[in-house]
C-alpha cells in the first residue's frame, strides 16, 4: 500500500474559547488512558460528532474544549490556548489529521502537543498528546530581557565551554521560544538548537531563560549509529555522481534537493572527487548509496520525498573524528566514523546503519519524539525498525560493521542475545518488566527501544513470547502500521502506552478494526508486557 500523505502547514493561532455546543457531542465507541504525571488524557478513541457548520479546524478545536473538563482547564481561562500547526490529508482513507500545541499566553508549551484525527464524515475519532493543566498557577515569569541575539551568544559560550572551540556549525543556529518544565518549575525560554561535526558530533538543545539568560537545561539529541566504486567491503556499487571542474563529484541531483556525500577527514566537509567514475573511498561509495537506497525506500513506500517530505538534501559526511566507533544523525546530516578496527569496522558501510540514521531525520520530521525516556526509546526504535526495512535480509542493525566478533548492534528478533552491561540482566531488554529506569543514555534511549523492536518483529514475523502467540501480518503491512502511527498519532512525548493504542489505531485506519493486523499488534504488545 503505497500511502502519499499531503501536508499544508496552517497559520491557525485561533482561541478554542469559541465553541461551547457540548450537547451535541456523543461518543460511540471511547477509550481513554490517562498520563500519570498530569492526570489529563494521553489518548482517546471515540467517534465525536462535531455541531454542524464548522469548519474541519474548527471542529478539531471545538473537539479539545469539549474536554476541557477532562484536561482540568477552565474556559475563563483565556492565558490557556490551543493552536493548529499542520494538517495532514490521507487520500487513501479520506481521513484527516491535525497538529496542535497547547500555548499559555501565547507561546507554545514544550512537549504538550496533540494530534487529532477526523474521519470521512468530519467525526473526531482520536486524540493523542499531552496537556498540562493549571499552567495560570504556575507563576511563569514571561517577560523578555534577553534577545534571541544574547541567547545565541550565550549558548555558543556555554557550548565552547563544553566540546571545546567550534570552528563553524552545520546549518543555522534555530531559536525557537518555548515554556519550558523543569525540575516541577515553569519558565519563559528560548530553545537555541544547533548541529555540529567537530570537535564533537551534536544536536544541542539549550533552554535559555529569556528572563535572565541563565540556561535552564540542555542535552544533546544527536542519534548515534550513474558512477561506479567499491564500498568498504570490496564490493561493486552504482550510483549517482556529477561532473565537478573537470572531474566527478559525489552528488546526486535526481533525489529531492541532492544526495551529497563530504570527507570530513580535515574537520571540515568538502566533496569527494574523483578524476574518473571509479570512485576509491569506500566509505564514501557506501554512504552515498546508502542514502539513496534509503531515500527510494521511503519514496517508494510511503511516497515521503526525503526525510522532511520536501525533498531536503540528504548529507553524509564520513571520516568523521579519528577511529570513531559511532554513526549519528544531529538535525543536518548524517555523520560516519571510521571504526577502531577492533570494535567497528567503518560504519558507513552499513546499509541497515545508514538507514537507522536517516530515519531519525523521519522521526524529527513527524512525531518529533523527544530524546530521552521512552519517547526516546521510541525514536531509536523507529530508526531500528526502518532500518530493517530497507535491509531486509534479517532483522539485526549493524551486523555487517561489527569486527569483534559480536553479532551485531541490535536484534529485533530477539534483543536478550545483545549484551548490555548496563542493564540488570546484562542484556537488552525483551519485557516491559525488564525495563532500563535509571538515568544513562538518556534515560534507556538505546536500551529500552528493544521493547519496541520485539513488538515490531512480532507484528511482522508473529510466534511465541512469555506465553503470548502472535500470528504475523509480513513486513509490508507493518511498515505501514507503524509508519501511520509515526505520521498521525504519536506526539514528542508518546510513551510505550500510547505507541501500542497507536499502533492499533493505525492498523483499524489501514485494515479494519477486526483484521488480522490489529490482532496482531494487540498480541504483540501484549507479548512485551505494554497495556
């Protein structure tokens, strides 16, 4: 099923303070979980039917203050609003999708966004997201005494003062501003991000107080791991070059905006040259039509132009930090090291890698699952599953860039035969009840993402797990499920709970709510121990 989604961003900034019909809504079929830190829903399932003559905007936002009650907001609070950020039709099953963020005095709140889903009929069928009640409460200072200007200047010292000196970064650094929690207090924040290469591969994410300029919390969301030439491995490949000043160029100018391939041996991203079409670089000739395959898988599949939808220029850089054992996409670019020789070789040179990397450019696209916790442990398993999608010879990432003997980074198929010191048991997690809950990596980013793997495998290949049967629906109709569910559903916040009633909701949408498909994720999130 070849699904083209169609997006059209929507200056919306419309107060939902308007709609006050309650008796005209009803509720079929409902289902609700609730988030345990708010006590406002995570999801619900239902068939709302909007009051007649609205608008399909209008109807998404009358549907959120119907529920204001369940929210814990008031409607005489106006610091509180709800704006439409994008909308998304499906032509295939006439559905429509929109995008939301709660706001409090207008100025979007970090990680409470929502989707909401309407049928043919305009009926409201889901909803998804976080909401944060009580914000008016909260004693947010909003005032503004730092300029985008200082909080800029003050990230790159803070930054320079932590990787070392920054020679230049890739791209332009974003500001966005943003109420940010932390530590259970709310502040007025610039959200300054940045991606880098050297001295060390980033996505920063700094939250700068725009009251006082000191910075609040910060992390970096980096996501670690017609020419001819030979790749890493000493095998043939075909791909796409350009002529460049006499000579040939790794580019590709017949995918979206580019497909360009950079040595960053100097610590600087310059083209790969050749005097001829046989280019030497393996690691270069892998990158490069890695990220090609990948961009025909998504295109092919999903109908997705590159990773943001709009053809953006897909980057590699490689030779990237000396004996690097690591692979990352940071916002910009795809970002490979050389490998030890003992631990990796190359990480260019996996195909399955270079789709896992580009896929987090999907992700960040999409639900722009945050990296930490589970919403994180979801973005590096959404990675992993695309990765296994376009390397579909098993269901390991890293298998062919292991040159210590290990199997390979991860399995899908089953995660305990990894080894993970850092777990209890030493190995990755299969269970929910066998979860990661302490605070490296991210909170269990790499880790605990193997619970979603396992459930993934199960949905596509079924069998038996602590107990459960699964019967497998084949990989064509789970990369859809779990696709939809990316694009439609899930939030930046989603946790595993809401990634299964995703999951299935996506399935109803693509194959009915009694198939075969649903069945399946329902089992294999039962299987991992995810309710």
């Amino acid at each position: 099923m070849n699904q083209k989604i169609l997006y059209s961003t929507l200056a919306l900034l419309t107060s939902i303070g308007i709609f006050t019909q309650d008796s005209t809504a009803h509720a079929e079929k409902y289902k609700i979980q609730m988030n345990e830190d708010y006590d406002t829903p995570s999801y619900m399932i239902e068939n709302w039917k909007a009051p007649e003559g609205l608008t399909k905007e209008e109807i998404v936002l009358a549907y959120i203050e119907n529920h204001y009650p369940k929210f814990s907001l008031s409607k005489s609070d106006t610091d509180v609003t709800f704006s439409i950020k994008e909308e998304a039709s499906d032509v295939d099953t006439k559905t429509s999708h929109y995008r939301l963020d709660q706001q409090y005095k207008g100025i979007p709140v970090y990680g409470a966004d929502q989707t909401v889903t309407l049928d043919e009929g305009d009926n409201v069928t889901s909803y998804f997201g976080q909401v944060i009640p009580d914000l008016s409460n909260k004693d947010i200072a909003t005032d503004v005494t730092v300029s985008k200007e200082k909080a800029i200047t003050i990230f790159k010292n803070k930054l320079a003062a932590e990787i070392g000196t920054i020679e230049q970064f890739d791209g332009d650094i974003q500001v966005e501003r943003y109420i940010y929690e932390y530590n259970d207090a709310f502040y007025s924040t610039y959200l300054v991000t940045a991606s880098t290469t050297n001295p060390t591969v980033g996505y920063w994410h700094y939250f700068i107080d725009t009251t006082n300029g000191n910075v609040i919390d910060h992390f970096n969301a980096a996501h670690d791991v017609t020419a001819f030439g030979k790749g890493v491995f000493g095998d043939k490949r075909k791909f796409e070059a350009q002529a460049y000043e006499g000579k040939f160029r790794l580019f590709d100018a017949t995918r979206g905006d580019g497909v360009v391939t950079y040595d960053n041996t100097t610590g600087t991203n310059v083209d790969v040259l050749s005097i001829n079409k046989m280019f030497k670089d393996g690691a270069a000739v892998d990158a490069h039509v890695n990220a090609e395959k990948t961009y025909d898988y998504f295109k092919e599949t999903f109908g997705r132009d590159s990773v943001d939808d709009n053809g953006q220029q897909l980057i590699s850089a490689v030779h990237v930090g000396e004996n690097w054992n690591n692979a990352s996409w940071n916002g910009r670019q795809m970002s490979y090291g050389d490998g030890d020789g003992e631990r990796f070789y190359p990480l260019a040179g996996g195909l399955d890698v270079g789709a896992h990397e580009m896929s987090h450019g999907v992700v960040q696209h999409t639900a722009g699952l945050i990296y930490r916790n589970e919403s994180g442990a979801l973005n590096e398993s959404y990675a992993d599953i695309f990765g296994a999608m376009v390397d579909r010879d098993d269901w390991l990432i890293g298998e062919d860039i292991m040159a210590d003997g290990s199997i390979a980074l991860r399995s899908l198929e089953d995660p305990s035969v990894i080894v993970d010191e850092r777990t209890e048991s030493g190995y990755s997690p299969d269970h929910w009840s066998k979860r990661y809950i302490g605070n490296l990596d991210n909170g269990g980013v790499h880790i605990n993402s193997s619970i979603n793997n396992k459930a993934a495998y199960l949905v596509s290949e079924g069998g038996e797990h602590y107990g459960i049967a699964v019967s497998g629906v084949g990989r064509e109709a789970t990369e859809q499920i779990y696709y939809r569910a990316l694009s439609f559903y899930l939030t930046r916040n989603s946790d595993f709970s809401m990634m299964r009633q995703a999951a299935i909701q996506a399935a109803t949408d693509l194959y009915g709510s009694n198939s075969a498909e649903v069945q399946a994720v329902t089992q294999a999130y039962n299987a991992v121990g995810v309710y």
